[in-house]
C-alpha cells in the first residue's frame, strides 16, 4: 500500500486530475477546510490499495475548476463545498447554484469577507 501526497496550483488541478483519471484512479473524497489564507481542498484518489492526495489552495474569491468531467461524482462534494465554504466552482456538471444544502447562514465555513457579499 502507498500513500502519495501531491501539492498543486489551483490552476494545475484539471491536468492532475486527468492524469489521475487516465492512469485509472478512483475518486475517493474531497473536502475543504478553510485557513487564515484562503481555503485548502483535499482531493482523495485510489486504486487498489495505493492513494494519492493532491492538496490545492485556493485564496478568497478565487474560482476553482470542476474536476467532475473527469469523476462525475465530484459534483456532490463540489455543491457542498459550495453551499459550506462559498467558493465558487465552475463547470460543475450537476450544479445547485447554492441550493444542495438548507443552512441557517449561508457558506457557514466561509471567511467573513464572503458571508458579508465583500
């Protein structure tokens, strides 16, 4: 069993992402956390018994490309990091437009600046 850990530009994540893809790997997981800087999303791929984690940062405001034309059942996680944390993904194949969760405050996860429309 091997573990990998990959950090990449959020720029880079699509090219990654189909690598990934063409070698036969399988979506595990995403999530996203939000950090003094911006936000980190934790992208999770297997294949038997190997994984590879490919970390990306992401600062506020910034757009995030939709990895789910290569793993189609990315567009869950997307709408949740969406709805949770307020970054924008674009190009989700399955997109609620903020309407996959009922939350009391809206991007509860989200810094400030996006909770208040900045």
């Amino acid at each position: 069993m091997e573990q990998e850990f990959r950090k990449v530009s959020h720029h880079a994540i699509l090219s990654e992402v189909q690598e990934l893809q063409e070698e036969h790997y399988r979506l595990i997981q995403i999530c996203a956390t939000t950090v003094q800087e911006g936000y980190e999303i934790l992208y999770t791929f297997g294949k038997g018994y190997d994984e590879v984690q490919v970390k990306i940062h992401t600062d506020v405001g910034e757009h995030v490309q939709s990895i789910s034309r290569f793993f189609p059942p990315a567009w869950l996680y997307e709408n949740e990091i969406h709805d949770l944390h307020g970054i924008e993904i674009d190009g989700i194949t399955l997109d609620f437009r903020g309407g996959l969760y009922r939350t009391k405050e809206k991007a509860p996860f989200a810094h400030k600046e996006v909770k208040e429309g900045k």
